[in-house]
C-alpha cells in the first residue's frame, strides 16, 4: 500500500471517529494522564473496581482485606514459582498457560497429543522430597522424605484424556506395601517389577473433564515405611521417582506412542 492510499484511510477514519464523538458524544481524544503515568492510571482502574460499596463492619472489612491480600499474595506466589523452576526454553513443554499455548496455536495439536517425559528435573515442581541427585545418564531424581504427604506438580498435556506413568524404586520392596499415589480423586494402580521388586511403575488414568487449565498436574506420594540407606547416610528414605511419562489415553494414543 502506497503512501497515498495510506493517507487517503487515515482521513477516512480520523472523519468517522468525529462523526462518532459529534453525533453519538464519543470520545476519541487520547487520554494523555494514562499516557503520562501508566502504572497510576492501571493502579486507579484496580482501585476502582475494587471500591466496597457498602458500609462494613471492622471484621468484615478485614475479611475482606485479608481476602484479596490472599489472592494477590497466591498469584505472586506461583509467578515465582514458575520463573525459578523453568528447566527449558521451550513453551510447548514447561509453560502451558492459555496466553501461552495462544502465541503458539499452530503447535496445540502436537502438545496435547505428543508423549511427554520428564526426570525429576526442575520442571517439576516438588514439595516434601530430599534435593534432587544426577544419575550416571545425567538424568534427576529424588528421595521422598519423611512427611504426611509428597508432592509432585507435573506439566500435562492439557484438557485431554491421559495417562501419567511415574517409574521409581524402594529401598527394599517391604516399603511398597504403603506406598499410594494420588491425583485429586483419582488413585494409581502400582505395578511391582517381577525381577526387581523394589522397582515399581504407577499408572494415573485422567479424564480431559477432570483436567483445569492450570499448568500442573499435583501428584500426592504417602507411604509410612521409610529407612536408613546405610550408616554413612543416616536419611530416612522412602521410594526414588526418577521418570514421569504423560501420553494420551483416547485412540490417538496408539499414533503418538
């Protein structure tokens, strides 16, 4: 497009706008205190719409002070959680929020259906485990420690149906026997090995429905049988996961195994 024609569109649009603010008082002028100070012009519109509009007693205005404090400090909260435990560069595998998956809309088929695996690396995000170790292949894994629950938030493949398979071992198969693993409601099958039965693999079978748009599954680790490895380590350890395998569970499976 030419200059002119340029010109000649801009005119068009600079007369219909004042045609706008003169027949239906709609103002087009730039707004030059939010131009001047964006941050104050954005902290006014939240102070705006958050405004109470009623009178309040003092412990329901705190409750409601406390409230969105709450909310605020819960957003902040998993922001830096996912800034300090970013692994990859790459958004199809670690930052599967909505905005994100947008940006990279042609790529959405192949995130919800290609297989994912992770060691424990950072991309997982743990809670109740001992620090993560390197194995002679360079890949993590960790030690449950002694606790009322272990948790693992693992990247998903979105609101579809699938399959977690989460592979790791016991110091002695003894401890397998109390070992449950969890995702909300849904409980994992776990399948001792026949040649080693302190290797063990759980299967999670997760419905697309029960799937939110969070970018993390919780996996929930509870056992009550954990032992000392030997005298020179005098932790108290209970299995070592060391690989978590996410792939579809509906027909289209069978394609991206």
């Amino acid at each position: 497009m030419s200059q002119d024609e340029t010109a000649k569109i801009a005119e068009q649009v600079s007369l219909l706008m004042q045609l706008d603010r003169t027949r239906h008082h709609v103002g087009t002028e730039l707004d030059m205190a939010a131009l001047a100070n964006v941050p104050a012009y954005i902290a006014s519109v939240f102070e705006q719409a958050n405004a109470i509009g009623s009178d309040l007693s003092p412990a329901q205005l705190y409750e409601q002070v406390n409230k969105r404090i709450s909310q605020l400090q819960a957003q902040v909260y998993l922001m830096r959680v996912e800034m300090e435990n970013r692994f990859e560069r790459d958004p199809a595998r670690i930052y599967e929020d909505p905005l994100a998956i947008s940006a990279y809309g042609e790529r959405l088929e192949t995130i919800t259906t290609s297989p994912k695996s992770f060691s424990f690396e950072p991309a997982i995000l743990a809670h109740g485990w001992y620090p993560a170790e390197i194995n002679e292949n360079g890949a993590a894994h960790r030690w449950m420690r002694p606790g009322d629950v272990s948790l693992a938030c693992v990247p998903h493949l979105g609101t579809v149906d699938q399959r977690l398979e989460i592979e790791g071992y016991a110091l002695e198969p003894e401890q397998l026997e109390e070992l449950k693993i969890r995702a909300g409601e849904t409980v994992a099958e776990i399948e001792t090995g026949t040649t080693s039965p302190q290797h063990f693999t759980a299967r999670l079978t997760l419905s697309g429905a029960a799937l939110k748009s969070a970018n993390y599954l919780p996996v929930e680790f509870t056992m009550s049988d954990f032992r000392q490895p030997n005298s020179q380590d005098t932790r108290m350890l209970g299995v070592n996961v060391s690989r978590f395998v996410c792939r579809p569970a509906g027909p289209e499976a069978q394609g991206a195994a």
